[in-house]
C-alpha cells in the first residue's frame, strides 16, 4: 500500500474539513477506522475499509460480525495496553506503507491528544512518512532533510523540539535559522512563516515536529 489514511474518534473539524477529510480517504489506498470514528466515517459517507479496537465507542457494536465482507474488524479486549489508535498504527506500520495520514487524533482529552502526537515517533523507527492532519494544520516530524512541497506564502511554520535540542536550518521561512539550537523547553521556534519559495528544514541533530498552519484549507494532507 502507497498510502493509508488512520481515522481516530477525536475533533473532525468544521464542514470544511470534512470536505478535506473525503479527498484524503478518496486518495487513500486503505482507509483504517480507530474504533468510534467508525461512527463519525459512516456519518459522513467516508469509507472504511477495517475497523480496529476494542469496540467500546462503535454504536451497535454487535451488528459489526454482520457486516458487508467490505469492512474487515479487528477487535481487541477492552482492557488492554495500547489505544485503539496505536492499535491501528502499528497494524498499518507492518504492512509497509509509503505514507501514513492521521486525522483527527486532536481535541478532546488532553491525554490522548499527547499520547496521539507521541506516536508520530514510529514513523522515524520504521522510516514511514506519518502525517497528523488536524483541520488546517498538519503536524510531522523529522531528523533529517523536510521539503514543505505543499506549503505556500503566508503559510505559519511552528518548528518544536522533541528531544532536548535541535540543531536547525532553514530555507523559506521570514525568520531563518543558520544551524541555530532550538530548545524544547522553549517557545523560540513558534510562529514562524513562509515568505518565499522551496521552503525547506534540515534537522542537522536532534527531532524536531513541524507544525503547518495553512492560509486556505484547500489541499490539507
């Protein structure tokens, strides 16, 4: 699979983003449910091609044996270690995709929003593109070489350590960075913007979330 599109039960957005959201599942190779966003998929009209979890948040989650042979479900126990997110990750990870896009994995409990951000981190692991995609803004980390093919001018830029420090580099932004150390225990890198194009980040040490903020919702993913 080129590329799957993970669906969580968190904040979906406005109209607008839900328009995004049927472009990205539109696109998607496999598109992959957490649990109760089969809910919110079937609300909507998306497709899923596999519901994962525990089941708990799915309404008549006991009409799902008798589903179309379309929809595989893969239940877990409801006491068990891992939310149904990571659940539906790591199952995605094992098959090798290209890319792997989140969405609505935000809002809500503020547990789960940082437990949901921390598993962008399996992508470095495994050498997988993973994207968490939260109505106009898309959050992505890299140790490495980051081209922001799909940014524009205007566009806010939030560069945020993950380890202890970065050393960083910048092409594009109004603000640029000559491989200056950004801290995560420090705002330095927020709100940033691009003033011209390729705009680009070089993580020279260190992991660094790029957070981009879009002008226009048109494109997200």
């Amino acid at each position: 699979m080129k590329q799957v599109l993970i669906l969580a039960d968190g904040d979906w957005g406005t109209e607008s983003d839900i328009a995004a959201v049927k472009r990205l599942a539109s696109a998607a190779d496999h598109v992959i449910a957490a649990d109760g966003a089969l809910d919110q998929a079937r609300e909507y009209g998306i497709r899923v091609d596999t519901v994962i979890g525990d089941m708990d948040s799915v309404s008549d989650a006991d009409a799902l044996d008798a589903s179309p042979e379309e929809l595989s479900v893969v239940r877990f126990p409801p006491e068990k270690d891992w939310t149904d997110l990571e659940l539906a990750l790591d199952r995605t990870l094992k098959e090798s995709p290209e890319r792997v896009i989140i969405y609505g994995a935000t809002g809500g409990r503020i547990d789960h929003t940082m437990a949901n951000l921390a598993l962008l981190e399996k992508g470095l692991a495994t050498r997988t593109a993973i994207r968490l995609v939260a109505g106009r803004e898309t959050v992505q980390l890299t140790q490495g070489h980051l081209a922001l093919d799909d940014a524009a001018v205007g566009d806010r830029i939030s560069l945020l350590p993950v380890s202890s420090s970065a050393t960083v580099t910048t092409t594009g932004l109004k603000y640029p960075l000559a491989g200056e150390a950004l801290l995560r225990a420090a705002g330095r890198g927020v709100s940033n913007e691009v003033d011209r194009l390729p705009a680009c980040i070089d993580v020279h040490e260190g992991i660094v979330a790029v957070v981009h903020a879009r002008r226009e919702a048109e494109g997200v993913g």
